[in-house]
C-alpha cells in the first residue's frame, strides 16, 4: 500500500471582515497517498482554491493540522515555509503568472536560483530536459507574450518542475484552454503521475472524468463525497 504523503486532520478556515465572519472549510480530514492523480471538484465557493492554498502552504487553516511529506506546514514561519515549498511542491495557475519580462529559460532557471536545490553547473541542462519534457524546447528563449496560452502552460508545468517536487498542485490548469490543448495538457499530467508524481487538480466538475484515481467534490466548504477510480467506473 502507498503511503500518505498529504495529511489533513481537521482543517478549517474561517476569513474575517468587518461585516461578518465567513467559514470556507469545515473540519475537512484529507489522506492522499504517494502517486495519486486527484481532482477536486466542486462550484464556485465550494471551497476547492482555499482547500489548494491550505496544502500549499499559502494560507493558514484557522484550525486543524496540516502534514505533507512528513512535515506539519501550519507550524512553519513563512520563511521557512517559503523554502520548503519550493522544494516539496510545484505550483500550476490557471493564468500561467510566468515573469513577463524573462524568457522561458529565464524564468525556469530563476525558480531555481530561488530554491537552491539544483546545483548551478546542472541547472542549464536540467532546462532544457524539462522544456523538451513538456514540447517546448524550440520556445525556450521566447518571451511569455511569444507563445500560445497551451505552450505557456507547458512552460509553467516545466517551472513548477524545475526542482523536482514530489507533489504538483494545479488550479484549474485548463480553464483558458481549448478542449484540443487542454487534452494535451492532462496528457501530460499523467505521463508525471506515472512517474510517480503526487498530482492533485481543481477542475469544474464538467471536466471531471476517469483519468483521475479519486475525484473529491466539495460543497459548502464540507467534503460532500469521495468517488476512487473504481466507483466511477
């Protein structure tokens, strides 16, 4: 049996404002296990983007722990959660957010300067393995605005690899992508998860289908239920 790699125990989150408070998570338990490929799935507000940034590390949970890879995240600084996001998981936005003013090459080495975890005299080579990865070798000295909203994609799919985290966490990675491209894209995703990759993704439940191993679908900020690859067979 795989073992867990991401762990939440009673996690909650409650945003404050002078009007009123708002509770976007309510005592969520969460196991995923080394190599899953999960969809979180769910309608606006459900909760699915506050779920991600709890994972991430980029929010805090109001209550409840967080454990991923062994470490509890809701107990680190930021500056060491900072550092040890880099290196344990690999972000993918719906809008790319690649630096404008670097080229794709730039813009992956700089994740890596960041990071610190692949030597300098590799970091060069390892651009271009991951660029080739992803099919986009031949745009590596592009600028962003160069390439097409699927090759950007690839170009962030590539940056989120460039040090080689165990977990990617994607954020409706093809809502800007026609159907053709955004195919392509999961395509890949799956090549990552047989790699051995942990693979967790926020998608509208229209898009959702077999390729996940679990689909979790939130409601309210609950977990309304989870279907395994079998039970959506």
């Amino acid at each position: 049996m795989k073992e867990t790699i991401i762990e939440l125990r009673g996690v909650s989150k409650i945003f404050h404002s002078r009007e009123r408070d708002y509770t976007a998570l309510k005592r969520i338990d969460l196991n995923i296990k080394k190599g899953e490929y999960i969809a979180i799935v769910g309608k606006s507000g459900s909760g699915k983007s506050t779920l991600l940034n709890m994972i991430t590390g980029i929010d805090h949970p109001s209550a409840g722990t967080i454990l991923v890879n062994g470490t509890e995240i809701s107990g680190l600084t930021e500056s060491k959660l900072a550092l040890w996001r880099g290196k344990n998981v690999g972000i993918v936005f719906q809008f790319f957010q690649l630096v404008p003013t670097l080229t794709i090459k730039e813009n992956l080495l700089l994740a890596m300067e960041f990071v610190g975890e692949i030597p300098s005299s590799q970091r060069s080579k390892r651009v271009h393995e991951l660029l080739e990865k992803v099919g986009i070798l031949q745009h590596m000295d592009k600028m962003p605005s160069g390439l097409s909203g699927g090759e950007q994609q690839r170009a962030a799919i590539a940056r989120a690899l460039s040090n080689d985290p165990s977990i990617i966490i994607a954020d409706e990675p093809t809502g800007n992508l026609d159907s053709k491209t955004a195919a392509s894209i999961h395509k890949l995703f799956q090549s990552l998860v047989t790699e051995g990759k942990t693979l967790i993704v926020v998608t509208h439940e229209k898009e959702a289908n077999l390729r996940y191993h679990r689909i979790v679908t939130l409601t309210d900020g609950e977990i309304l239920n989870q279907k395994t690859e079998k039970e959506l067979l």
